[in-house]
C-alpha cells in the first residue's frame, strides 16, 4: 500500500539572514533566542500540519486541492563551517528554502549554499527575508505579499524591485533562472523569489503556499513511499528525559518505525542495536529540541517525521548518526554500511594535527571539513568529552601548532583540564563552531609572529664603528677602546676591517661605566674587542664594520631592509660592497 509522505523542506542561507527566525514566525516559538550566538549549531525538525498551513494561508490556499499531509521543516546551521551539514541536509531534502536577506544580499555562505543545491539537485525558493527594512516600508503584520504591497508607495516598491533584481542576477550567474514567484509560470525551471519579513510575518503566507503547491504539483512522485517499509532516519539529538531516561531525537524520512521494532544505530565503535519501546511525538508546530512540552504517545510513525524514540542501550549513541529498522535478513549488511558511513567521518591517525572532540557526529564532520579546507592537518577526531587521555595523546605530538585540542559544545573534565595547563596543552572550547576554527587560526597566526619576530632578533644587523684617537684604555687581551657608533652594534658581533679582514669578535659595550647590551648610532662607547692588539691590527682612527654572515644578509635583503634605519642601510650597502669586491655573487 502506498501514501503521500511530508515533504522534507530544508532551511539554507547565511547566518543571521533569518532562517529560524522564518520558522519561529510560522510556528509560533522563540528557539532562535535560544541559540548560542543566535546561531543554529544542530539540525532541528518541525512539522507543520495542513491544517495549520491553511490557516495562515488563508483564501490562498484550498486544503481539499492537496494531499500532502503538510511540511516537515529542517533548520539547518548556517555559517559556512557547516557545509556538511548542509550538504546532509540537502540530500535529505524534497525542498530548500534559501533565505537572503533583503539588506545584506548575497554572502559567501549564500553561494556556498547554492552550490550545494546544485550538487544535489534539490528544487528550492527564494526567501528573499527582512523586506520591513527596506526604507519607508508601511508593515501589515502576517499578510499575504499581494495585500502588503499595494500599502507601498512607488519609491518603497521600486527599491524592492531592485533587490529582486539583484537575486535574479546573483542566481543567473550561478545557472539558475528566476522570478518573483507569483510571475513564475513553471516552477520545474524557474526559482521563485518570495519576499517575507520573518519579524512582521508579510509574505509568510505566500512562503508556505508556494511550498506546498511546489511540492504536491511537482514532486508528488517522490512523495509516495510504501506503508510497510522499514524506517531509516538521522539521529537529531540524545537526551534525558525524566522518568524515560535516555532517548533520542530522531528524523525519519523514509519508511515506517513502530513499538517494538528492532533498529541499529550507527556509533563511533559498533553500530548499536535496540529496540524501541515508545514513541513520542512533539505536538504540530512545536520544534522538536523544544524543552517543557508534552508529547503523545504513538504507536508507529510515518515518514517524514519529528520523533522521540524511547529505548534502552543508548548510552553511546551521539546525534548526527543513522538509523534504521532491521531484520534478520539485512542486519549484517546494515551494519556494515553504517560503520561505513561513520568512518568516513571519524578520524584517528598517527600524523602530527590537531585532535578535534565534539558533541555530534554532524558538528564533527563540519569542524572536520573546514579544518580541511583550511589546510589543517588533524590527528584525531572523535565525539564526547575532553580526557586527560586526549590531554596526553596531545602532549606527545612535536610542533606546538599541533599540541592543540579543539573542543566543540562538549566538558573538559577536571583532570584532563589539570593535566593540559601543567604540560603547556592549549584547549580551545567553543558553542559556535566557526568561532572555534577562527579562535584557533589566530592563536596560530599570534604563535608564528612571535617565532618570526624571534627568528629576525637573531640577524646580525649592519653596524659600523670607529675608533677615536688617544681612546686606547688596552692594547689587547682583550683591545679595550673608545669608539664612535655610526650604526648600531652589538655584544657577540664579529668585525671586519675595511679591506673585509676579520679582527675578532666585539665583547662588550660601556657606556658611562654601564655595561649595555647595545649602542647607537651617534654614541659614544667604550668597546671590548678579543683578537687583535692596537697599534698592530688595529689602529686608532680605523674604520670598522660587522661581519655579517652571506646567509643573515640575504634575509636582510630579502625580509629585512625596509625595516634598516638610514644609517643601517648605508652600512649596508657599504658592507655589501667590501664583500663583493672578492665575491661579486655575495649575498644575491
């Protein structure tokens, strides 16, 4: 026997362009306040029935023209770390909505999202979002897009039209064409750009029809699925639930589950096996993560659907991981798909890299991604708490970029915490993935200025001194003589005379009976010299220069000579010059 399913409708975009927030108009709730960073960080699901899409809709709508049961919403993250997320999401969708924001236009997210449409060949509308904004807009609070607009004056709705215009030519150079969608004749090949206020709830309606009519004029034929098939889903969320235990939060978008089917559950070791002993269903319109509400018992469930799965064994289940009814016949081969499916996303190596610990499968596979992309190179990935065992894992690695542990929505335990500030371990913890990748990138970046900063403090600069007449405090033993700094000198240098001899190596610098670590140009010194004896390698009057090793003038060349002082360039040069006089190629 066949049945229409729920279409899986996904929400895309960049952050803060209103992708919850669309939801919490339609729905009713306030989960986008509760966001960390009023960021999604999980898949959430909500269901809205026909019924209550009718009531919206209004006359825009006849139920009795339709036969999907409703709309099955999937909010998905919506910072470009998430990709994969994404990218999960739509696969897994009928529909996309891809929120714009009406003031801020395209981002890179927005097209990052388009290009995972595009991959997975999924239909979506424009929700082109925040039209409240655009100046001199007159509001009419949940009204259809046709009524809210005749309220504008032209210059209001000129400016509109420029926005549209604006996605119409942002989706034309990514391949697709669109219009305002009540100007689209055929939603098969052309995007509908439908303009809302998330805040005022203008256009909601039109959003929510446009869907449903998409949906059930051409794509009912992916719609139908067979009653008795087993159920797969996606795991959403693992929780306590008082006087149930742990259950978990699950999309099921194919198929059919009941009490009492057995189900494996993909996991970081084995797949788990169980079996479901109650389902729960959150109430229409109530978002599934939503704390405080009752839910209704229900014997089975079919797709698509929101719902909480009571059973035992669910300890080391971790949300973002498959699931699916299973018999006798195919558990074997289930298995092995699934364990499959979660290697490809779990990483354990012996290489140098960061070790990366999350709270589910799916922000795992999004920090994993974008490490990645940005050429980070990881030695572990894996869900759950930070341990001192990762603490120590972490310690052995060489580089200090790698003894690092990125730590996603999860505990360090106290000891592990202990343990990483006694060895010099670095954790950095975040609730907003991308936060936690940037907070990373610019500790490195801080890490490698130092070591650059440290690595040009040891280039000897160009110094150049000259020894003042009847300045001779000893003759050798070291040479103990006045001298005038024409640039800076200092202890440890080697010196060279004019025609490029070497004569020994500058000891120590005295200034008025102070012992300093440095002279000026322009100062007046005593110098210490080991090696030669005045009055015969070396005279009073006598010009001499640092000896500058061929491989610390070629950084001075290349990274360090805008940074000379004037008299250290010409010092330079004249240096460069006394070389070259017996190697012309020197320093080049």
């Amino acid at each position: 026997m066949e049945n229409i399913r729920t279409p899986i409708v996904c929400m895309l975009g960049h952050v803060d362009h209103g992708k919850t927030t669309t939801l919490d108009k339609i729905r009713g709730s306030t989960v986008a306040e509760r966001e960390s960073g009023s960021i999604t960080q999980h898949i959430g699901a909500t269901e809205i029935p026909l019924d209550i899409i009718d009531n919206l809709c209004g006359p825009l709508l006849n139920k009795k023209d339709f036969k999907v049961p409703g709309l099955l919403f999937i909010d998905t993250p919506g910072h470009h770390a998430f990709t994969s997320l994404r990218s999960r999401g739509g696969s897994l969708a009928d529909l996309a909505v891809l929120v714009v924001d009406a003031t801020d236009g395209f981002q890179p997210q927005t097209e990052e999202a388009l290009d995972i449409l595009k991959r997975y060949k999924t239909p979506f509308v424009v929700a082109l979002n925040k039209i409240d904004k655009i100046p001199g807009w007159q509001t009419t609070p949940n009204q259809p897009f046709q009524q809210t607009i005749k309220n504008q004056k032209n210059k209001t709705q000129t400016k509109l039209e420029e926005q549209i215009y604006e996605v119409v030519g942002k989706l034309h150079d990514a391949g697709f064409q669109s219009e305002r969608f009540d100007r689209v004749k055929d939603y098969s090949n052309t995007v509908g750009i439908i303009p809302i206020s998330a805040k005022t709830g203008e256009g909601i309606p039109n959003l929510l029809m446009v869907l449903v009519g998409v949906a059930q004029h051409y794509f009912q034929e992916n719609l139908i699925v067979q009653k008795q098939k087993p159920g797969k889903g996606t795991v959403l969320e693992v929780k306590e639930e008082k006087g149930l235990g742990k259950t978990i939060d699950v999309i099921l978008y194919d198929g059919i589950i009941k009490v009492g089917d057995e189900i494996l559950i993909g996991s970081h070791q084995n797949p788990i096996k169980t079996k479901i002993r109650g389902l729960l269903k959150p109430k229409p319109t109530r978002e599934i993560r939503e704390t405080g509400q009752k839910f209704q018992k229900v014997n089975k469930v079919d797709a698509a659907s929101g719902i909480k799965i009571v059973a035992p064994n669910l300890e080391n289940v971790f949300a973002g991981y498959p699931f699916q009814v299973i018999n006798q016949q195919n558990e074997q081969q289930i298995k092995e798909e699934m364990q499959s499916q979660v290697n490809e996303i779990l990483i354990e190596t012996e290489t140098s890299g960061v070790i990366v610990k999350a709270d589910t499968i799916g922000s795992l596979e999004a920090i994993v991604k974008n490490l990645k992309e940005s050429e980070i190179n990881i030695r572990k990935a894996t869900i759950g708490d930070v341990s001192k065992r990762d603490v120590v894992e972490a310690e052995m690695i060489n580089e200090e970029l790698d003894r690092v542990i990125l730590s996603f929505d999860v505990d360090t335990l106290p000891e592990a915490k202990k343990y990483a500030e006694k060895k010099g371990v670095k954790i950095f913890t975040s609730k907003v993935i991308y936060r936690l990748i940037e907070k990373y990138q610019e500790w490195v970046e801080e890490i490698k200025q130092k070591r650059e900063k440290q690595r040009l403090e040891k280039i000897i600069r160009p110094g150049k001194i000259e020894i003042l007449p009847d300045h001779t405090f000893r003759q050798n033993n070291p040479a103990i003589v006045g001298v005038k700094v024409h640039s800076n000198i200092r202890p440890g240098y080697r010196l060279m005379k004019k025609n490029g001899e070497p004569i020994g190596e500058l000891k120590e610098i005295q200034e008025r009976g102070e012992q300093v670590n440095k002279a000026e140009a322009g100062k007046e010194v005593a110098v210490s010299i080991s090696g030669p004896t005045v009055g015969r390698q070396i005279e009073e009057g006598d010009i001499l220069y640092v000896d500058i090793p061929e491989k610390h003038a070629k950084v001075i060349e290349k990274e360090l000579k805008n940074k000379l002082t004037e008299p250290e360039k010409k010092t330079f040069q004249e240096i460069t010059e006394i070389k070259r006089k017996d190697n012309r190629y020197w320093a080049i």
